[in-house]
C-alpha cells in the first residue's frame, strides 16, 4: 500500500481522533516509521549501574541494527555497531556482560579493544593497515543514570536537551540499579500499547489493584506538555497513598534521593519519541519501553530500578514490588493484543479522544505525525 498525500491531509485534519488503520498494520506505514523515526531517535539501552567495570557491556538490537554500549578503561562509554569489519559476523551475542581485554570474532579472531579500535588480524598480509578498520560508531549519551543509543553517529540533538524540563534531580536515579527486566513479545502494533499506557480511562474498568492506589478519577489531564517538545512530564502523580504496591505503601525502606530529605510524592514522564515511559515514585522507579519488531509485534520491556544500596530480602521482597506491575501488565497486554485483532478489521474507524483522560494521547499523534513527516 501506498500512503497517500490525501491521506495525510485527513489525518492532520482530524486532531480529536485517533490514527487510522493503516498506521497499526501496513507494512509500509512500518518502513516509513524506522527510516523517519525510530532509526534517527534516542533509545533507552539500560542503567549506568550495568556499566561498572572497564569492558563491561550491554547489547541493544533493533531492527536489523545491533549495538554494544562498552566501557574503556579510562571509564568512557562507547557504542559500537556489533558488526565485524573483516566478514559482517555478529561480535556479541549476551544481553550483557563483560569482554574483558578485547572484543573478539570468532570467525577469524579479529579483535578490538572497548574503543572499537581493532587491535589483531592474526595472519592478514604484511602491509595490511589495522587502523583502517575500526568497528563502525553509533552515539551514546547518559542522562539521569540512563543510557541511551542513537543509530546515528552524530545525532542532531542529545538526551540532556530534549529531557531538560522533566526535572528528576530529586530521586538520583543515578544512585539507583536495576532490581528488575523483563522483556515480552506481544501481537500487537507497538502504537496500541503505547497510546493504551498514556491514559487511565481503561483503568477503573480494567484495572481494580491500581484503582486501588492511584487516582483514575480525574477532573483534568495527567501530564504538562512541553512547549515544542517531544514528552509530556507531572511532579505530582495521583498516588493514593505512598507508593504503586499492591497495598499502597512504600516497597523499599531505603528511599530514593537525598537520605536527609527523600522524595514525597511520584513523577512521570512519558517521551513520546524516544519510547520511554517512566512512573518514578519516592521507593522506586517502572520504566517501560516498546520496540517494534514487525506492524504487528513488539517486544514490551519493564525495567525496576531501586536505590543502589538496598538489598533484596533486606529492604525489599521483590515478589511484592512487583505485584501490581505484573498483574496490571498481563491484564493490558490481553487488551492490547484483542484491540489489535481488531484493528485489522477494515470495519475499524476511529473514534474520539476522551478531552480529559486522553489528553497526552491527541499530544502523541500530533507529535508522532510530526516526527514521521505526515
């Protein structure tokens, strides 16, 4: 299918509705969203934490890209493209871990050092210049303790600029290490569990243990918009009571922030952009990030970061941290993947946005539009 000129004019002019079919099932909509979206943004790889020791490393595939973010010995990060420059073989194939002194190939032993500087060709031609077959550069940045790859070995813009107004400073969540990561292959267009995480009108329905500890009730949006920006941020989440656990108090003893004078309340930041959702509350912080594998298939992953001096079954039970999140997440991915089922429907048209709950998802579209030049 093609998409249309036409097309696009009635999408634009229709800013109280939701995207239209194709945006969820063609493949082509899909191509045009990795070349002018996914493949020039930010994307979340883990926390500094994983990124302690010289040659320590984490791998981030998507699409047909693979990168590893390593660390030198001087402490710099670098983000390498996982292609061997001798025949294209994949250099890393763990999630994470450490490649001590070098990178190394084992097709032909080519190794590299954690700069991507290749270090030994064993047997290649006398004259052969090693120098000129560095592994290839992506980009890197940190922000918050987070870290982030962009394809693109120059990109237009770094995290710190596009995040600067969501003021998180508070939680130091760079003091923090991931206490939790899991990752799961859904049916479902990346877009429908993004849009179905950006509001809780489904949440009194559908979701009884967060009714529970979070306002659903709203007499206005959750979330500021920030002028020409690509997220939307609030220092003030409707938490009930202390926290987003399963009876509604703090999960961790030791808190997040200053241990003088801890965070009280919850923040949340959602970049439309960039894929990354993150509730962090005064104990604990849930990130979830989507990365789309096909028009119809996503991988969903919810990453807990706890403060980096708390010790499971000392000062949190996991089990219990992550109650609510499990129990919430399996009951949206069922809704996710029956929407989906009904989407490929060429019955479905879409509807409405709610003018109070569903605010930061008309923002998403206008965004998501914008970045996919439609």
């Amino acid at each position: 299918m093609t998409i249309t000129a036409s097309s696009e004019i009635a999408i634009k002019d229709l800013p109280n509705v939701g995207l239209p079919r194709d945006a969820y099932v063609s493949p082509d909509w899909f191509q045009r969203e990795l070349d002018t979206f996914f493949l020039k943004r930010w994307h979340y790889v883990g926390h500094i934490s994983q990124l302690a020791n010289p040659g320590d490393f984490i791998k981030f595939d998507f699409v047909d890209y693979s990168v590893i973010v390593t660390k030198n010995r001087s402490g710099d990060l670098n983000a390498l493209h996982n292609v061997c420059r001798h025949r294209g073989s994949r250099l890393v194939d763990a999630e994470e871990g450490n490649c001590k002194r070098a990178i190394v190939c084992q097709y032909h032993a080519w190794s590299f050092d954690h700069d991507g500087k290749l270090m030994s060709a064993p047997r290649m031609h006398a004259d052969f210049d090693k120098s000129a077959y560095p592994l290839k550069r992506a980009a890197v940045d940190v922000w918050a303790g987070l870290v982030f790859v962009n394809f693109s070995e120059n990109p237009e813009t770094t995290v710190a600029e596009h995040l600067a107004a969501a003021d998180l400073s508070q939680y130091r969540l760079e003091h923090t290490r991931v206490a939790w990561d899991v990752k799961k292959i859904l049916n479902c267009n990346w877009k429908v569990l993004w849009e179905n995480g950006l509001e809780c009108y489904h949440c009194a329905v559908n979701h009884p243990e967060v009714s529970k500890v979070v306002r659903v009730e709203r007499d206005g949006p959750l979330g500021d918009t920030i002028p020409d920006g690509d997220f939307d941020w609030t220092d003030n989440y409707p938490l009930l009571d202390e926290s987003l656990t399963i009876d509604g108090k703090f999960g961790v003893k030791k808190m997040l922030g200053d241990p003088d004078s801890p965070p009280t309340q919850a923040s949340y930041v959602s970049w439309h952009t960039g894929s990354l959702e993150m509730v962090v509350l005064p104990d604990f912080v849930k990130i979830t990030t989507y990365k789309p594998l096909t028009p119809t298939t996503t991988e969903s992953r919810v990453i807990g970061l706890v403060n980096a001096d708390a010790i499971e079954g000392v000062d949190y039970d996991l089990a219990h941290l992550r109650e609510v999140g499990i129990v919430t997440r399996q009951q949206d991915d069922d809704l996710c993947e029956l929407i989906q089922r009904g989407l490929k429907s060429p019955a479905y048209e879409p509807g409405p946005y709610n003018d109070v709950y569903e605010t930061i998802n008309r923002n998403f579209k206008r965004l998501y539009l914008e970045a996919i030049g439609r």
